[in-house]
C-alpha cells in the first residue's frame, strides 16, 4: 500500500488523484492530523496552515471522507504537527473515531 503523508497537502488537487487511483484499483493510505497549531517551533513553521490541511478544515475533511467511501486508508498521523502529548495524543484519536466512526487501524509517525 502507498503512503501519503499529510505534510504540505491541500484539497485543490486531491479528489482528482483519489478518484483515478481508485478507478484503477489503487488505494492509498493518508495519514491525517486533527489540527495545524500555530507555533514558532520549527514543525510549525514548516507545516502550517498556509500549506497543510487537517481534519478541522471543513473542505479536507470532507475529502478525506469521501476518500474513504472511495476505498482509500486513512490512517492518523497525530494530534498536530508539534503536539502529541499523550493527552493531545488521546483527544486526536477520539476525533478520529468521531469523523469517520472507528478509530484509525494505522499510525503513521
């Protein structure tokens, strides 16, 4: 199985790569955050908002469903880029498990 890592992903061109991957019995796995938090860490000024999307965007989470009736993984790839206490840890998984109904099978770090 092919991995997509979060990491700089938009919605823009998503649903047109999802959709022939998996008219061609491709599927892939994305691993998704909850959340882009606003930090001056380097992860959050290499991965914001700018040019990451997560599942508290509307429009990505609404791909990122629609990915799945498609056949496609969605794995959890934590709470945020530069926040995964296990307290932060534990609440992105219950908003996993909230969004698409189970908890994630996959973790991808």
């Amino acid at each position: 199985m092919l991995t997509n890592d979060p990491d700089h992903g938009l919605t823009s061109d998503y649903l047109k790569i999802l959709k022939q991957l998996s008219k061609a019995e491709i599927f892939i796995n994305t691993a998704v955050f909850c959340t882009i938090e606003k930090s001056d860490c380097w992860l959050g000024r290499h991965c914001n908002t700018l040019d990451t999307h997560a599942l508290d965007n509307e429009k990505y989470r609404n791909l990122m469903l629609r990915a799945k009736d498609l056949g496609h993984e969605i794995s959890f790839h934590g709470y945020s880029q530069v926040s995964n206490t296990r307290d932060d840890f534990s609440k992105g998984l219950d908003y996993f498990k909230n969004v698409f109904g189970d908890y994630p099978k996959v973790y991808v770090e």
